[in-house]
C-alpha cells in the first residue's frame, strides 16, 4: 500500500485511514484525559498550555516581510483548540529571528530554552545548515528535542534530541537527479553550493549521484553565504562560459534571486533546479521573475494551487483565525503543515505529556501523517525520517510557484 498521494506515476499515494497511521484530524483521537500532577510540572506544559520554540530565519536569507511568521504562527493551535486542544491543552508559540546568523541563533535557542522555558524547540525558514546544527546542539546538551526541516546529517547524526520532519539534501538527491535525466532530458550540469563546512556532504553527493546518473558535471563551485552583486556576476558569467544546461543551486533565496538576475543580464538562462525548503516560496517569484524562468524546487510542503485537495482546512482556518487581509500565503502554509505534524507527535505523547513520553512517542516506529509534510518516521537511532517531496515550478507569468508533483520519490 503506498502512503501518500502524487501527481507523478511514480509517487506514492495516500494511505487507507488506520492502521499505524496517526490521523490528524482528531476524530479518532482518544478523549481529552486530565493532566497529573507530574505532567503538570513538565518544563513548557500546564495543566491548560504547552509552549513551543520556533527558530526562524525571518531577516538575512529571503525576501520576507518582517511579520511573515508571526501572522500564521498560531493558525492551526487555534483550529486544534477550536476542537479540544490537545488532551484539553492549548499550544502557545513563541518566534524568535535567528538573522541567517550562528552564533545569533545560539542566543535565541538559549533564550528560548533557558529564559522561555519552552517544551520543545522548531526551526522554520531557510536557516542553513549553521544555524540548525548549532541549535540542535546546544537543544541536545539541555535535553530539549530539536526538530527541524531536513538538511545536513553531518553534526546531526547520533544527537539523542534531534528529528528532521522531511529529507535532507543528500536524500532529494536521487529525485533531483532523475528529473533531470527522465524529465528534462538534459545532461550538462552545473553544481553551486553554499561555501560552508555544513554542506560539504551535500556537494560530495550531489557530485556523486549526477556522476551515477550519467550526467556531465561541467562546474562545480561554491559561493559566500550572503554573496555580493560581483560576485554572483562573476559566478553567472563562468556558469555561461561552462555551457551548463541545469544549475543546480543550494543556497539562500537571496543568493539564488541575485544569480538568476545576473545570468539574465548576460543573455543566459539556465533551468535552476535543487533541493531545500525555501527557494520554492512565492516571495522569491515576486523578487526573482522573470530571471529564474521555470525554476523547479523540493519542498516538504506543497503550494498553494493544491492545498486545497490536500487539506481544505488551511485556507477557511487561516480566514477564520486572521480575516481575509492578508490572504492566506505559502509561509502559513509551511506553518501549517509543521505545526500539523507537531499536534499528532503531542497526541501521540499522551496526556501525560513530558519530554521523555515525547521522544518515546517519536521513536516508537509511529508514522506521522499530514498529507501535507511528507510522512515521517523514527526510531532510537534513524532521525532522519521522511521518504519524499513536493516539486514546485515557478510560474513567472503569475509570479507565483505550482506545484508539479505531490509526495515525489523519483522521476
């Protein structure tokens, strides 16, 4: 039986309610039970409340508004409280803007943990590899889980409170790969990475699953964290000279938006494709069009233009919870699909809910479903959980990205 829904012959579809797989919408869910006295003095839980960390990169990678996060943030704990909470508790979320920065988001994952008093830490945004392993870190050295978007293993591996909720890079790789040989039918590819210790693995396998797939790595470089005009001209202008038909890219929306432009600029438009989180998002479309062309991203969560197929809950909710201005957008949207995953780990939990019964509950082999973050399982020692992706497309006319495959594992 496949787990989750597609739009490729080759992904996976959606499970048959039941069985080992946990729900979401809580009709199944066992009856608000009350708390005991040892729950209740649980770090980040009371008897009513449970409060949550989110680690967001909202200035320094991408084109967002200073409030993006904070106006959906709390979209999906009012519809779950609208219903019950969890076990009877109602889900506080605190945002605090790591800057694309480490040893910034050092100090807010340590006043999030140590002055907050969350339960449990999120990252959210397009932190790079940096930012998650240094708060990952220091969440596992306080016993704090730590769960994030899927991106390096390095510096990952082996720390007893961290959880990727979809694939990391070197995961995507063999999708990226085989839509660039079985769909694009192009061979000359170009690899651009972030210059950090971090994404060493991820250019390591990105080379070597291109090479396996028989395609003719023409350049392969790396580039500044936060890349200057010249020097993003300069990587355009060799990438041009390198006659790459494919730019795979794995670094900041800001980098990416700043590349495509400059490419433009010299008459040379490749297709930019990569794994990630954050490239796919509708601001980079509304900053990077037309230079980006029909760029093609993995996401954990789809776009906008499916959502509604998927789960019709998120556009009436984050109406109902913020009115119609603004309108629902695709970073509520990774909020959502989080935060949906978050509520059926802490239904799985218990009503006694503490950390041990959390990372129990994580570990216990239990696939967790959304049907909008991919389906995620661990164990004591896998953390890295999740076996597919959404594929977005820019859509320049529109400046927006489609979706173009739901829950993909290859081409």
């Amino acid at each position: 039986m496949h787990e989750e829904r597609t739009m490729t012959r080759r992904s996976a579809k959606v499970a048959a309610a039941g069985g080992a797989m946990i729900a979401l919408g809580l009709l199944a869910a066992p009856a608000p039970v009350l708390p005991t006295a040892a729950a209740r003095a649980e770090t980040g839980v009371t008897a009513t409340t449970i409060t949550i960390g989110i680690q967001a990169t909202v200035t320094g990678a991408a084109p967002y508004p200073q409030n993006a996060f904070d106006i959906g943030k709390d979209v999906y704990w009012k519809y779950i409280a609208a219903k019950g909470g969890i076990f009877g508790r109602n889900v506080q979320v605190l945002v605090r803007d790591d800057r694309f920065d480490t040893q910034t988001a050092l100090n807010v994952c340590g006043d999030l943990v140590d002055v907050q008093k969350v339960f449990i830490l999120l990252e959210l945004g397009p932190a790079s590899p940096d930012e998650i392993t240094a708060c990952a870190r220091y969440a596992a050295s306080k016993g704090v889980p730590y769960l994030s978007a899927g991106a390096n293993q390095d510096g990952l591996t082996g720390l007893a409170t961290y959880f990727a909720t979809s694939q990391t890079y070197a995961q995507q790789h063999p999708a990226v790969v085989s839509y660039i040989k079985n769909v694009l039918h192009k061979t000359r590819l170009a690899i651009v990475v972030t210059n950090t210790a971090s994404l060493n693995e991820a250019q390591q396998s990105i080379t070597q699953q291109a090479q396996m797939g028989g395609l003719n790595i023409v350049r392969n470089s790396r580039i500044s964290k936060i890349a200057s005009d010249s020097e993003m001209q300069s990587e355009a202008n060799a990438l041009r000279i390198s006659g790459a038909e494919v730019v795979y890219l794995l670094t900041a929306p800001v980098n990416f938006t700043k590349l495509a432009t400059n490419a433009q600029a010299q008459a040379y438009n490749p297709i930019y494709m990569g794994p990630g989180t954050t490239s796919g998002l509708n601001l980079v479309a509304q900053v990077g069009c037309p230079a980006i062309g029909a760029a093609k991203f993995f996401s954990p969560f789809p776009q906008l233009d499916v959502i509604d197929n998927l789960d019709p809950d998120y556009k009436t909710s984050y109406q109902k919870y913020n009115g119609a201005v603004p309108p629902a957008d695709d970073v509520g949207l990774a909020e959502w699909g989080l935060s949906k995953l978050v509520g059926a780990m802490l239904q799985a939990a218990g009503s006694n809910l503490t950390r041990q019964s959390f990372m129990a509950a994580l570990q216990s082999g239990q696939r967790f479903a959304t049907n909008v973050y991919p389906v995620v399982s661990y164990s004591s020692t896998a953390r890295f959980g999740a076996k597919s992706a959404h594929l977005l497309e820019a859509d320049c006319p529109n400046r927006r990205f489609k979706t173009i495959a739901q829950f993909t594992t290859g081409f």
